[in-house]
C-alpha cells in the first residue's frame, strides 16, 4: 500500500505512522525525521534545512522533494510506503504525483488526522523524542517512558524538540493552515482522503485508520 498521513503539527502523524507501517509491513518514510537525522550528522542539506526548522517554516521544496524521492525509492520501498509530513503543499502533492506516474506507482489512500488546536498544543508540550529512533515518540502524561530520559523500546536518549515551544508551534500550525491544507482539496479531487478522529487512545486511533483503510466504517 501507499499512504500519505496529513494532519497539523502534534496530530499524532509519528505515532500512527509507527504502528501503521508496522501492522501494513511498508516503511515510515517522515521528511521531518530526514531533516533531523542529516542535521544530526551534520550534512550539508541538515544545514540547509535547519534554519526554517527552527523558525518553524517548511523547508524549501527544492530541497524536499529530491530527499523524499530518494527514499521512496530505496529498495525497501518498492512494494509500499507510509509518507509522514510530504507532501505539505500543493507543489510537493504535484511533484509526488509526477514521481508516482514515472515509475508506475499510485496512492491508495490519503489518511488526514483531524485534532483540535487546544489538544494540539498539549500533546506538543508533553512529547519526548527518541534520539536513537525517530518512530519511537512518547508523551510525559499521555504515553509516559518507564524513565523519564530513556527510550523503552531501544534504550536511546529521549529530548524535546526545539521547534515544540508555544511559539514556534504557532507559526507550525498557520504554515499547516496556509500550506498544507490544501493538499487535502488536492486529494479530494482524486477521491482519496479518508478523514479520521485523532482523538482518543491510540490504539483507537490505529484502529479506526485501519478500517479506513479497509473501507470499512
Ligand atoms: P515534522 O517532524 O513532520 O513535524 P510536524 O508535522 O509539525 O508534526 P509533529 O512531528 O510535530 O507531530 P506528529 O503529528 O507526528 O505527532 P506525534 O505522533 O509526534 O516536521 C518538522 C519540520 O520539518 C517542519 O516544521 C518543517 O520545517 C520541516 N519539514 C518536514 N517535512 C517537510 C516538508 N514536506 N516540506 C517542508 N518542510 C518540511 O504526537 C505528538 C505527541 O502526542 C507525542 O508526544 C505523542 O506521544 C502524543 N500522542 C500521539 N497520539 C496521541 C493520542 N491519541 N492521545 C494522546 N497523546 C497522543
Ligand atoms: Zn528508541
């Protein structure tokens, strides 16, 4: 299967995306893990992209799309993906089309995460992040780590983000309203976004995406 996850900053994308990828057997591809792994291993384009990371803007097309076209399609992706944060505006949504159609490839499904800004803001202030393991994502009241600074499922260092404060969120969720929205209307046209409630447990959440996904309600 290939899927694209949409939903503002703080929905759950990481989250779902882990257990989806995991129960679907396809890999996770999240440009924002890309982004934090090049500019951990200090990569020119890490330097590229940290500058609007930490503004809380997107990262130049120019340099998205060839990072998410080279992953998509690296060998472990041939029979599927699960894109977690791209495409983010309509140019991208233009570009993965056209990398689709050139190697044959189609989405099966556009799954768009709906939260309320208010549970947004909290789910952002409480999250912890895996060094080690981008798809290893806690939250100190909702999903807390046996210890407070070690990963459970690897052992790794948590941290926060530094684009998880009140203010650069602020500026993530109007690049999200302005930018990324409209890929939603994009996929509409195309039949295939399937909206689900990121509210409550997340095994609730992976479930109801499943059935999305399996048409079923
Ligand atoms: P990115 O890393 O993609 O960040 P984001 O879209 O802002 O999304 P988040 O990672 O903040 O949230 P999430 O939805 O994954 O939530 P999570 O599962 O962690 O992008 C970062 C930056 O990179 C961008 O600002 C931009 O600069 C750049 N970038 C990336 N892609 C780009 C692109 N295509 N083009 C241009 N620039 C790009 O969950 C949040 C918290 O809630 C966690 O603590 C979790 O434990 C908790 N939680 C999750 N589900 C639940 C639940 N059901 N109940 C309670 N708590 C929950
Ligand atoms: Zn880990």
């Amino acid at each position: 299967m290939r899927i694209v996850l949409v939903g503002p900053p703080g929905a759950g994308k990481g989250t779902q995306a882990a257990y989806l990828a995991r129960n679907l057997s396809i890999p996770h591809i999240s440009t924002g893990d890309l982004f934090r792994a090049n500019i951990s291993q200090g990569t020119e384009l890490g330097r590229k992209a940290q500058e609007y990371m930490d503004a809380g803007r997107l990262v130049p097309d120019e340099i998205t799309i060839g990072m998410a076209k080279d992953r998509m399609l690296q060998p472990d992706a041939s029979n599927g993906f699960l894109l977690d944060g791209f495409p983010r505006n309509v140019g991208q949504a233009q570009a993965l089309d056209k990398i689709l159609a050139e190697n044959g490839i189609a989405l099966d499904a556009v799954l768009d995460l709906e939260v309320p800004e208010e549970e947004v803001v909290k789910r952002i202030a409480g999250r912890r992040l895996c060094r080690k393991n981008g798809s290893h994502v806690f939250h100190v009241v909702y999903n807390p780590p046996a210890d407070d600074s070690v990963c459970d499922e690897c052992g790794g260092e948590l941290y926060q983000r530094s684009d998880d404060t009140e203010e650069k969120v602020r500026v993530r969720l109007e690049e999200y309203h302005s930018k990324t929205e409209p890929i939603i209307d994009y996929y509409e046209q195309q039949g295939l976004v399937r909206t689900i409630s990121a509210l409550g447990k997340v095994a609730e959440v992976t479930k109801r995406s499943m059935d999305a996904l399996h048409d079923k309600k």
